[in-house]
C-alpha cells in the first residue's frame, strides 16, 4: 500500500478543530510538520497556545483519529509543543486582527451579536437554568453562542453546563471553556471551590469589564448575560458596558413576583436599552392524569408583558410559558441542559419555542456604514 501524502495528512488534520478557538488546527497554524514514512506510520508535530493547555488530550485524540481514517495509515504519534511568544502574537493578530485595540468587540459598529440580559426581579424564578437551556438551544441549531456569568455572587451557569475546565490564558487573552457549543465565562471558574465572592461595587464593574474585553469569544451570532436579580450594580454596568444589550425577563405566573419583576425590565427607561421579551417559568404542571396544576397562579407572565410594554412605550412580548418539569431540575444537577438531555420533554420544547423566536431575529445590516469607495 503507498504511504499518504504530506497533502492528504493536511487535509485530514483540516477537520481536527481547536476545542477552545473552535477553528482548524491548521488554520490557527498549530501544525509544526506532518509527514508519514514509507510503512505508512504517520509523525505529527502540533503547537499547543500554551504549556499548561487543558485540553490537550482531546486535540491528540482528534489528530490520532483524523489521521488514522487517511488510506495508508498504519500509525499515528502525536507530539505536542508550544507556541513561541511570536507564534502566539501572531495567532493573537489572526484571531482579533491587526492592531486591534482593547476594547468590548460586542459594542464595534459592524457587530451582528445580538447581546441578551437575561433578568429577573428576585432570585429563584429559573432565571440561569432558563438562559443556559437557551444557548444550548440555539447552539444545537448551528449559531454561534456564547453566555457571560454575570452572577458574580450566585454564580451557578459552570454547574448547569457540566464545566469544570478553567479558561486558558494566552498572555492577555483568555479563552473560555466550551461545552454544547457554548463558549462561556464565568467568576466561578476563577475561585477554589465553593469560596465566596465578597466583593463591592467598583470590582463587580471590573470583573464584567474584563470579561468582556480579554475573553477572546469570537464571532458570536448571540451572547447571553446571566445578570444577578434585581437592579443593582451589574445591571447598571452592563448598561454601560454593552448599551446595545436587550433585556429578557423571566418571571413566574405569581402577581406578586411579576410586580417585582417588572422593575428589572423597567430599568430599561433610565438606561435606553431594549426589551425583548418576558419569559414566564414554572406556569404550570401536568398531573399524571393529563389535567394541570397552577401551583404559583396564572396570568403573571401576560400581566408582565402588559405592563411593561405601557411602561417603556413598545411592544414586549411574551416569548414563551415554561412549565414545571422535574427533567429540567434534574438536568441542572449534573449539568446536562434539557434542550440537550431530554428534547422532547414539555419544558424542553417550551424553551425551544423560545429560542426559535430568539434565533429568527436576523443579524441584520440595516443601520451599518459598508466600508466601500467609489474607484
């Protein structure tokens, strides 16, 4: 059998994709040198960003397994080093673009992210589970998602999403975890265990500034915020930080939790934001005889949507009633969303339905100065 050629090993390594960068390999010029001998065993040299890459198993694993399909193939050794400090400056200008400066990339002028806060008026509405269920959904449908943990005291989003990886750091740059094709960020992947986050005002601006700056997440078609109940300090930073972010507020069918929580999405007048709809979770559950029990009343998510298009002088709508599903309790626990784990449960498809509505939101140009000249 003729050994491979240095071409068909390239083209086999061009489907190995970065777990972090989502990108090839050989795009992101990881690959130092691939070549096979004549009895077919194939040598492969490939450039981690940095020592210490968490995920540098799985990009062995990916090359091992792209190589070995090649025709020829009789063995595979991968050999890993790292990027030189000019590799990494060079991967760094191919990733953001020459001379990029440091800045929040969501707020460019030629962004297409559509950037969602996710709010509630008190704690315990299902506020985070809804917002990882979401990006797990529309990541499932081939967008491009990612979510921030801007919860920096309840911070729950790596539990729901099953992470226990730390970001990588390359120099300034920091790549966030992937997982169901979400790129996500959070302060808990940044503490030991189960410690606290005690911090004032000024370091809850700082750490959502940071996140948003040296957290390299590439084109994203849509970037959640899982924003801390109520109107405090974060909500008002992401209204400064990201002045283009929509407001998505969940809240359940309870009178009383819809007047709170039509004060987070009212915040929407002092900071000139949008808001894009109401989520009601916990509407209802279905006995096993079929009827349904109204457990936390009815009526507060339409009640919501109401109000607040009055308040804010346009139309709110609600997007979607999520009901009570032990699926969805149980897919949080051991961080498998129920988009993902159990599709065709109620909760799941009540939370697609609203994804649905999110993803068909095109990123449109309306609005964008084209950069072209007349020759």
């Amino acid at each position: 059998m003729t050994a491979p050629t240095t071409d068909q090993l390239t083209a086999a390594l061009d489907t190995v994709i970065d777990p972090e960068l989502r990108r090839p390999v050989t795009e992101l010029g990881m690959v130092e040198s691939v070549a096979a001998d004549d009895a077919g065993r194939v040598r492969v040299v490939v450039r981690l960003t940095v020592a210490g890459c968490p995920l540098r198993e799985t990009i062995t694993a990916d090359a091992t397994a792209a190589l070995s399909a090649v025709d020829g193939v009789t063995g595979v050794d991968v050999e890993l080093t790292v990027m030189t400090a000019e590799q990494r400056a060079v991967l760094k200008e191919q990733l953001k673009g020459a001379g990029a400066a440091r800045g929040i990339p969501f707020n460019d002028p030629g962004s297409l992210t559509r950037v969602y806060a996710v709010a509630s008026g008190k704690g315990g509405v299902g506020k985070s589970s809804a917002t990882v269920n979401l990006a797990c959904a529309m990541a499932a449908k081939g967008l491009r998602v990612g979510i921030v943990d801007a919860d920096i005291y309840g911070f729950s989003v790596p539990a729901l999403m099953g992470i226990t990886q730390s970001p990588t750091r390359v120099d300034e740059m920091i790549l966030p975890p992937v997982a169901y094709g979400v790129k996500v960020i959070s302060i808990g992947m940044f503490v030991t265990g189960n410690q606290p986050v005690a911090w004032r005002g000024p370091m809850l601006h700082r750490a959502l500034e940071q996140f948003l700056t040296d957290v390299y997440f590439g084109d994203l078609d849509a970037l959640f915020l899982d924003l801390p109940p109520g109107t405090g300090d974060v909500a008002i930073s992401v209204a400064q930080l990201l002045p283009k972010a929509e407001i998505l507020v969940v809240t359940t069918p309870q009178a009383a939790a819809a007047d709170v929580a039509e004060r987070a999405g009212a915040i929407a007048l002092q900071t000139g934001q949008k808001v894009a709809g109401v989520i009601e979770n916990m509407s209802f559950l279905t006995l096993p005889d079929g009827s349904t029990m109204e457990l936390f009343g009815s009526g507060g998510g339409a009640t919501l949507a109401a109000r607040l298009s009055q308040t804010v002088n346009a139309p709110v709508p609600l997007l979607g009633q999520i009901p009570l599903d032990v699926a969805l309790r149980e897919g949080g626990d051991v961080g498998a969303p129920i988009v993902i784990s159990t599709p065709d449960s109620p909760a799941a498809v009540a939370l697609q339905g609203i994804a649905d509505q999110l993803a068909s939101r095109p990123r449109g140009l309306a609005g964008l100065k084209l950069d072209v000249t007349p020759r």
